[in-house]
C-alpha cells in the first residue's frame, strides 16, 4: 500500500494536469505565486473550505479529490473525470472528416499496430487511467489511417480501427458508461462485417453483449451471444482454427454469464459444457484475439454464474481447485475480477471476512478493477454493512481509499 497523498501535492499533480503554471493558477485563484508554492510543499494549510472550493473549480475536479484519503497517483490508478469526458466528447461527436477531402498522411500502419496492442495491454492490466487519456488521440490517427490506407493496408487499419472500438466498449463498460460501450461494440462489429472479418465481429459482439447485459437487457445480451456462437461454431477441420476455437468458445462463456443472470440453471450447465470442449481443443489457457479463452477462464466463468445463480458455496468450491501457477499467469483484469466474484460469493454465504480478503487481494492484483467498478462498491458497502463490529484493518482501509461509507 502505498502512503496517503498530501493535498499540497494532490494540488500540484492536479495543477500539472491541466498544464498550469504556479503563476497562471495563482492568478485564477487570486493568490500569489509564493502562496501556491507554500501550500504544495505543505508549509501552508488549507483548512478553509472556500479555498478548497475555488482550487477544484480552477483544476476542474471535485473537493473530494483533494480531500479524499486516496493512494500516491504514481501506483495507483485513478480514472481523470476531464480524460473520461473528453472520451464521450470524441465518441458523442463522431464526425466523418477524416474521411471527407485530401485526409493528412497517416502514421505508418505497423507504428499504428504497437499502438493498439499497447491499448489492449492497458485494459487487460486494468490500467483504465491510461486508456482512457490515450484513447481519443488513439482513435483519431486510427481513423485517419482508415481513410488514406487502401489494399492490404488499408484492411489492417480498418481492423485495427476496429480493435479500438471493442477495447473503448469494454473500459466504457467497466466504467459505467453502458451506452457509449454498446455505441463503440457496434461500430467494432459494422467495421469487421465491412472487411469479412467473422472473428472479429466475433469478439464484438461478445462486447455488444456485455453491454446489453450491464444495462439490464439481459434477453438480448443472451441471443446476441448465442447466434453469433452457433455461426463460428467449428465443424470438422475448423476445430484446428485455435482462433475460431477461442472466438467461439469465449461467446459460450458469455453467453453463459447471460443464462445466469436469468436464472437458467440448465442453459448455463448446457454452455459451460461446450465451452469445456472448445477449451480441451485449445488445451491450454491462451489470449487469441484477446479473448482469455482456456480451461482456467472456463473455470472462472463457472464460478462467477455459479455466484450469479446464488450459490456462492460452489463458486468458492471451484475456485479453491483453481491451479495456483495457471491462475497466476493469467492478466490482472481476470484475476482481479474473479477475485471480486469470490468476494461476492463469500458474502452470499455470510463470510463476510473471507470476502473482505478477496476484495483486498483483488485490489492489490488490479486497484482499479476494485475503485472504480460500482459492483465492488456495492459489495464492500455490503460487508461494511453486515460486518459485526468492524472489519479488519485492511478492509476498512481499502473502504476509505475507494470512498465506501455506510
């Protein structure tokens, strides 16, 4: 665990932020530049709220987050509100003028390539800070690549224009912003159905899914999957496709976590035994087209419909077989979010101590799979709740830092 961040230095991050000199903001605070220094050194207390007030309304943040006991932003990632609403302004603002006149020459595709497996990377070790301030600039030069870029080039940059909408889907969904999440999974999959690409319109509609699903279409979420499932499924010589394999079984999967959320205890057993063919035919625990697809995810994914169908006891069952060295190897996201799951279902046991484990664990695995998801604020809120007297040191110090009361 990191030590908590003093405001004075919380104020001069924040005021590097937004590229502002010590003069410039001192000026907008009517303040001078001496007094700003002294305050971010901490040889000058801020203890009127006023102040504070006015210093969040130049820095364009909330009091909170000056106030707020939270880690170093060297090792703790946090998602910036302006990088988020200036994300939504890029999606919300489509426009079609990097395909309209003389488009300006483009980076080079295989520079464009490392870029967006850099994206992928980020969201895969939940680095949703990082992603998020990088993805308008990412998308923008994908975009103009997409319009200069003709024959073999110009499939790869569609791809990889497409690649960017399913990884902004899903860290819009893990944020909250359910909508933008299905807008940009649809334009990943008009994007691969435009090029020919069945995996990877795949892939996104597995993310299309998944947004329906946290929005509470839960109907559709399952259909979405299940077609598109039943169109890849392989059949004699495909099996050996480990890519088709791996699209294919990753839809089961969600699929799966859709039949559970219905409550179809027989949909679920049904899929989660395909999905174990498809997962023997991988073999191993593989990341094909990011899916995470393997035997180790279908065990995660087992546990994680067992907690959504109730039954916490089984899903805890199953992760105590999880193999230690597979689990390990698998990204942070993963683990990080299975972790939660656990979570969830010692609390539905009533193990309010193993599941305040499970969350501490989780957080040191991914810290913002756990700060920023409202899901692992309702179930730490739940445990603060329930707890008889009060939880350990640990879990009452991870509740401060993402800013849980009951």
């Amino acid at each position: 665990m990191g030590e908590e961040l003093p405001i004075g230095r919380r104020v001069a991050y924040w005021r590097g932020r937004r590229k502002l000199s010590q003069q410039v903001f001192a000026d907008r605070l009517g303040k001078s530049k001496s007094w700003v220094d002294k305050v971010e050194r901490g040889e000058r207390r801020l203890d009127k709220f006023s102040v504070l007030l006015d210093m969040a309304g130049v820095l364009q943040i909330s009091v909170d987050m000056l106030t707020s006991q939270v880690e170093s932003t060297q090792t703790v990632p946090t998602t910036d509100q302006i990088d988020l609403d200036k994300l939504r302004l890029t999606l919300t603002h489509f426009a079609p003028a990097a395909y309209l006149g003389t488009p300006a020459s483009p980076l080079p595709v295989a520079d464009l390539r490392k870029a967006v497996t850099h994206a992928w990377l980020s969201l895969q070790h939940a680095r949703y800070d990082i992603l998020v301030r990088e993805l308008p600039t990412l998308l923008g030069q994908v975009q103009a690549a997409d319009a200069y870029y003709s024959g073999g080039n110009g499939e790869q940059a569609a791809s990889l224009l497409g690649q960017v909408y399913q990884v902004t889907s899903s860290a819009l969904r893990k944020l909250g912003a359910y909508d933008l999440a299905r807008l940009t999974a649809e334009r990943a999959i008009s994007i691969a159905v435009r090029t020919g690409d069945a995996l990877r319109a795949g892939t996104g509609t597995t993310r299309f899914a998944n947004a329906l699903l946290a929005a509470g279409h839960v109907r559709q979420a399952f259909e979405a999957n299940i077609v598109t499932a039943h169109r890849l499924a392989p059949d004699g010589a495909t099996w050996a496709d480990r890519d088709r394999v791996s699209v294919y079984g990753s839809l089961l999967l969600q699929a799966t976590m859709a039949a559970a959320h219905l409550g179809d205890h027989t949909s679920v057993r049904e899929l989660l035994r395909e999905a174990k063919v498809a997962a023997t035919t991988i073999g191993k625990d593989d990341n094909r087209h990011w899916t995470s697809f393997g035997p180790t995810n279908l065990q995660l994914h087992a546990a994680a419909a067992a907690v959504e169908l109730g039954d916490g006891g089984r899903a805890v069952t199953i992760n105590q077989g999880l193999p230690l060295r597979r689990f390990g190897a698998l990204m942070p996201e993963r683990r990080a979010q299975h972790l939660l799951d656990i979570a969830r279902g010692h609390v539905i046991e009533g193990n309010l101590s193993n599941g305040g484990e499970c969350l501490v664990e989780a957080d040191r695995v991914a810290p913002a799979e756990i700060r920023t998801r409202p899901v692992a604020h309702a179930v730490m809120a739940e445990i603060l709740r329930r707890t008889p007297g009060s939880p350990s040191a640990l879990v009452t110090d991870l509740a401060d830092r993402m800013g849980v009361r009951v």
